[in-house]
C-alpha cells in the first residue's frame, strides 16, 4: 500500500495525465510532413513525454516555496516528495527523454530534443515569472511539432519538412500561448478582458485549423459540378433521350472521412476549452481560470487531431480523438494542472 501510494505521489508531481497531450504535437508535425507512423516518430513521442515529465517535475521543485503558500496540497510542499526527490525524478526523466530521441533519431532526434530540453530548464529555472515566459513554453510546444516534422522525413528533406510543419507549430504554439496567458491566474482569479481575449483567439484557432479542409472541400465540389465535355460529342447524338452531359468522376468528390474528423475535432476543441474560457469569462474566479487552463491541457489533443487530419491522416488523427475523453476522465482523478 505504501508503495502504491508513493506511486501515486510521483505521478501528481509530474501530471501524468497531462503528458497525453505530447504525442499529437509530433504527430501533427509528422502528418505535415508526410509520413506519421513510422518507428523515429514513436521515438520522438517518448522522448517529448518524458521531457514534459521533467518539467513538471522540475516545476515543483523550483515552485517549492510558492506552492508550500498557495498550493500546499501538492506532493512537494506537503512533503509527500522531497524536494531533491522532484530534482532527480527531472534529471532523470531529461537524461531518458535525450536518450530515447537519440536512440531512435540519432542526430536529427537530438536536433529537437536537445533545444526542447534546454528550454523546458530555463523556463521552470528561470524564465516562467518574466514576460517571455509564456512564449518559452509556446517555444517549447513549436518545437515538439516540428521535432515530429523532422522524425518523418529524411535527412536531405528536412528544411523541406520544417516548412511543412511550421503552419501546425504555428497554431499549437499560439493555444499554449493563450493558455499560459490564463495560468498567471490560477489562484486569484483573472480580469474578465483575458478569457474574453484567450476565447477570441481559440475560435480564430479554430478557424484557421478547419480552413484548409473546407477550402479543399469546397475545391472539389466545385470540380465535381463542373462539365467534362467528350471529344467529337458535337458530331454524335446523344445515346439515350435523357442522357445528360457527363460530369467529372467520383473519385473527384471530397474526403469526407477527413472531413469529418477535421469538424469533429475542431468542435471538441471549442466545445471543451472555449466552454471552460466561457465560464470563466462569466465569472473570472481563480477556480474557473484553473479549470479552464486544465481544459486547454488536454483540448490540445483535438486540436491536434484536426491538424493531422487535414494533412491526410484521418485515421490517426481520430485516434488522438478517441483519447481526448478518456483523458479528460482520468484527469478527474488527478490534476493535469
């Protein structure tokens, strides 16, 4: 029993259900770059969890004094887990994050890995309470696609595959942007104008995710309607009375599969973190502004599902979605926050 509950205690101090959120990040960038399921991209997925690990944990021992204040019911403060223990639990779990990138990518795995660590360091050491510390971590998340981007492709492609990931790094960075926007305020509430801001941005967010699909869409049906004339159709009689002039193949139509996961995913994203924005735009109490920034955690999963399928991953991107809720119930049990 005691061991199952010091289990228990190291999995709150790194959020464990929050690292859920990792592996869409490489796999949107995958996606973007074309090849998403391949044994260098289930490195880098590892590897991104384990750093986001260490930096959880790494938070909780930088924050000990803070936390003893205003969250005294974490495993550091409370005494759960010694401070040193939180220290080691980051460097070891940052020495299993380089390790598993180098293992499975070599040097392109480190290319990512290397600075994704570097970053997570100097935010939690330094960086988390100046004016650049939200935009470390929108970094940090940029990053994670784009070192997914670079595990698909191969090496003489990769500038090519950078290029390709930077929309989806793009729009994952600018949600972690608004969602540490709103975690300054998670114990005493925040002024209505922030939520009000971070609710716009998500629903540009969720624009522009869809964008690309409902243009292609409407593309398609545009070609569909269009005539496909016959060679010498003028110099022949048409072979029935009501045969009209052919039109384009169905092939042609669009992917409707892909379509669907896109809405599908863009909703969840809406219906979770824009509901908890919502809330805490009705009432902006530090309750509601921390269960908005747990939503977010975890909505970046169906915004990274909408990401992967509109570049042509229906199949993996609803996976991502499948887990969305089951990661929101396990987070019930234990903050991701």
């Amino acid at each position: 029993m005691k061991e199952r509950r010091r289990l228990w205690d190291l999995a709150l101090l790194v959020r464990a259900p929050a690292a859920l959120s990792v592996p869409g990040d490489v796999l949107a960038g995958a996606a973007a770059a074309g090849d998403p399921l391949n044994f260098r991209v289930f490195g880098a997925m590892s590897s991104s969890m384990c750093l986001y690990w260490a930096g959880m944990a790494l938070n909780d021992y930088a924050d000990a004094t803070i936390d003893a204040v205003e969250r005294p019911e974490r495993p550091v403060p409370s005494g759960r887990v010694p401070r040193r223990t939180a220290l080691a639990v980051a460097g070891g779990l940052t020495a299993a994050g380089l390790g598993l990138a180098a293992a499975t990518g070599g040097r392109r795995g480190l290319l990512g890995a290397g600075p994704l660590a570097g970053l997570i360091w100097a935010y939690d050491l330094g960086l988390k309470n100046t004016p650049a510390g939200a935009a470390t971590m929108a970094g940090a998340r940029i990053l994670d696609v784009l070192t997914g981007a670079l595990a698909a492709s191969p090496a003489q492609r990769a500038g090519t595959a950078l290029r390709k990931g930077a929309g989806p790094a793009a729009l994952v960075g600018a949600h972690t942007y608004t969602l540490m926007a709103l975690s300054r305020h998670e114990i005493h509430g925040a002024p209505a104008r922030l939520p009000a801001r971070t609710l716009a941005a998500s629903a540009a967010l969720a624009v522009a995710a869809a964008a690309p699909t409902v243009r292609e869409a409407a593309r398609e049906i545009r070609r569909s309607a269009r005539p496909v004339p016959q060679r010498g159709a003028a110099l022949r009689r048409p072979a029935l009375p009501l045969q009209g002039v052919p039109v384009s193949a169905p092939a042609l139509a669009p992917d409707t599969g892909t379509a669907l996961v896109t809405a599908g995913a863009v909703l969840g994203y809406l219906g979770t973190y824009g509901t908890a924005q919502l809330r805490a735009l009705r009432k902006p109490s530090g309750e509601n502004v921390r269960r908005a920034v747990g939503a977010g955690i975890l909505a970046l999963m169906p915004l990274q599902a909408a990401l992967t399928a509109r570049a042509g991953a229906p199949a993996a991107a609803a996976v991502l979605g499948v887990g969305h809720p089951l990661a929101r119930r396990f987070a019930r049990r234990m903050s991701p926050t």
